[in-house]
C-alpha cells in the first residue's frame, strides 16, 4: 500500500505552486484530482510545446494525477464539486485573491461543511493585509520580496533562472498538508493551511534580511560569487571552462594557496587573512587567481581541488546536468507515459526505506471526467447531458 493512498485531494489548481504541492501529494499515492477549465484546461498547458509537443512546466508538475474538466460557476459544476470534496480528505487551490469565494466555497463555509477537510489555500500575499487582493506572480514576488535587490550582477539586478517564490509555496503547502494530515490523525479534525508566496519568499530572504537590519547594508550583489565569503564562486581555466570553488575556513584556505594556487607564501599575506580581510580584498585576489589558474587545464584543476580537499562544482549546462553521471548512478529518471508518448522525468528527491514513489502518466485534459463522475454515481446520461452543457 503506498503511503497515501487512502487520502484523496481535489485540486482548484493552476500554473506553479499549488500543481506542485499536489504532485508531491500524488508520487507517495494520493488520488488527485485536478480540476481543469473545461477545453483548455490548466493555462501551463501552454505556456510552450517543448516536451513532444507539451509544456515542460505541465509535464514536471502534473504526473500521477486524475483530470476533470469542469466548469466550477455552474450549478451544476458547483454541485459535482461539492460531491468530491465530500469524500476528499485535502482541498487545495490557488485561483485569483477571492475567488473561490465568490463561488461558495470559501475555507470557513468548507470548514463548517466538511468537518474533516484539510483547506489549504495558496496565493500571492496571504489572506489579509493591504496586498491580499494582489495579483501575484513570481518575478513579482521576487521583487517585492527584495530578491532581485540581492541577486545579480553589481550593475544589473536579475531574477532566478526558475520560479523560486512558486517552488517554495508549493514546498511549505506540501508540508503544511502533511503536518495537517498529522493533526487530524490525533484530533479527528480538519483544518485551514494558509500558504502565500510573499511569505515563502520572506522565510527564504530571513539571512539577507537579518544581515541587512543588524548590519546595516544589504548584502552586495555579486553574480556568482559568494556576497561575504571569499574565494567562493566561479573560476575560469584554460578553455574557457569554469568550475565554482567554495572555501569556507582557514585550514581550507591554507591548503588552497598550497596546492591550487601553488602560492604557499600567501597564507601569510595580512590581506588574506581571515574571510574579512579576503573579501575585503578580493578584487586583488581575484586577479592573483585569474594569473595563476588561467592556463591550468579543467582536469588538473579538478586534481588540485580533490587533493586539496576544496569544495567544488563544474559549471555545467542544463543537457550537462540532464546527462549527468550522478542522476544515472542513482537512477533518479523514470519513464512516464503522456498524451504524446512516454518521457523521462525525475524522480523526486526524498527516497524512504520501506516505501515507493508513485509515478503514473500525465493525464491529458479531461482525460478522467467520465470515470470521476461514474464513481460519484452519475449516468451516462448525466454524463452526456453536463458535456452537452460544458459543464465539464
């Protein structure tokens, strides 16, 4: 028996955040049921065509799950909706700020109505304040969250290659519903798990954030260097390769000037003693770096590192880390059918004795309406009348 499989989530969901929590709910063998637009179905369908022709967000986000398109502001789709959250144990949605709501069914009328339903909501600001009507999206949360202030170049301020502040809502979401979960096993109780992406990103922004107020400057942004540790970030050797060192004392740093730089008369050097007085100066060490490790090939450079016991990491692409030896040693893909053909996804990254991922295909839109709505005890007649309506 897979861990979850007796708990079932009815998922309102859309785009990042909440798609992922419920994913995470579905690889340990939660029967999740996705709530799609009736036709289009959830717009990450199409934010590209990259993956045999479907989008590398749908097809990371919404394996092992059940689609049901139904148009929930019909009567008809609110009824069938208040059918499945009658046997659903987790409800979870991130519509537009009052949304469901205006639908009739907000987390204290759900609450009263379905006394064991674990409500979780996820959105932009949270559920009161002066921004909880705001739209929010992640590079805007990234913003208001003093992220981009941070990240960069000194000149050029820059977003994070994915969506962080979704990643980290959909993360505490998948917890809150588990700790709930927990909760409920010893009071019988469900509960409400509110869940916003300014939060997330707030937790996440608590070092700079502290730095800053205590500090008195924010942290400076500095590409792929490391803000107050030095050396730590990117180094290039002949070639043009890079790899990214990261020293984190002086027992390292000895052994650095030793056998990577081969410039063993620094460890004495007063402007390089101790992590303050490297970075401090690490413009000059920069330069002294660059001279003496311009030339050495990235195989030999990798040599000296692992003798000199220094943290390191290649610089690689993104087909580099898709065909990296350590995914394949640990066998972290699968193959996963989808509308167009099987592909390989990764395995998630929490692997537990005595228990098995979950992974099944990734449904197509609606793909599921029919068995759905048969097992809430509708006739094909029903059926055919509610698609003749668009109701799913």
């Amino acid at each position: 028996m897979a861990l979850l499989e007796d708990i079932t989530v009815v998922a309102l969901e859309q785009a990042v955040a909440a798609p992922l929590a419920s994913r995470h709910l579905a690889d340990w063998g939660a029967r999740v049921i996705k709530i799609e637009r009736p036709g289009s179905g959830d717009f990450a369908r199409n934010y590209d065509k990259t993956v045999k022709g479907l989008s590398s967000h749908f097809v990371w986000l919404n394996r092992s799950k059940l689609s049901l398109t139904l148009d929930v502001k019909k009567p008809k789709g609110k009824e069938i909706l208040r059918r499945l959250l009658a046997g659903a144990d987790v409800f979870i949605q991130n519509l537009a700020p009052g949304a469901v709501d205006r639908l009739g069914f907000g987390s204290n009328a759900l609450r009263e109505s379905y006394p064991r339903l674990i409500v979780c909501n996820l959105s932009g600001y949270g559920d009161d304040g002066p921004y909880r009507d705001k739209k929010a999206y992640d590079l805007l949360v990234q913003a208001e969250a003093g992220l981009l202030s941070i990240t960069g170049t000194e000149d050029t301020p820059s977003k994070a290659g994915i969506s962080i502040a979704d990643i980290a809502a959909g993360m505490y979401a998948y917890s809150g519903i588990l700790a709930a979960l927990l909760r409920r096993s010893k009071t019988g109780e469900g509960t409400i798990v509110d869940v916003s992406l300014f939060d997330a990103m707030a937790e996440w922004m608590s070092y700079p954030t502290y730095f800053t107020a205590y500090g008195g400057a924010a942290p400076a942004r500095t590409g792929a260097h490391h803000a107050t540790i030095a050396p730590y970030g990117p180094v290039t050797v002949a070639g043009g390769k890079t790899v990214v060192i990261g020293l984190q004392n002086e027992r390292e740093w000895v052994e650095f000037c030793r056998t990577v730089l081969l410039r063993p008369e620094l460890i004495g050097d007063e402007r390089f003693k101790g992590n303050q007085a490297r970075n401090k100066n690490r413009a000059v060490l920069d330069k002294i770096m660059h001279s003496e490790l311009g030339a050495v090939s990235l195989d030999e450079m990798i040599d000296r590192l692992e003798t000199a016991r220094i943290a390191y990491g290649r610089m690689n692409t993104v087909q580099e880390f898709f065909d990296h030896v350590q995914l394949a040693a640990r066998n972290r893909w699968i193959q996963v059918d989808t509308p167009a053909g099987p592909i390989s996804v990764m395995l998630p990254p929490v692997n537990m004795a005595g228990e098995t991922i979950k992974v099944s295909p990734i449904p197509d839109v609606g793909e599921h309406s029919v068995q759905i709505l048969e097992s809430l005890g509708y006739s094909s007649t029903d059926i055919n009348h509610l698609n003749k309506n668009r109701v799913i």
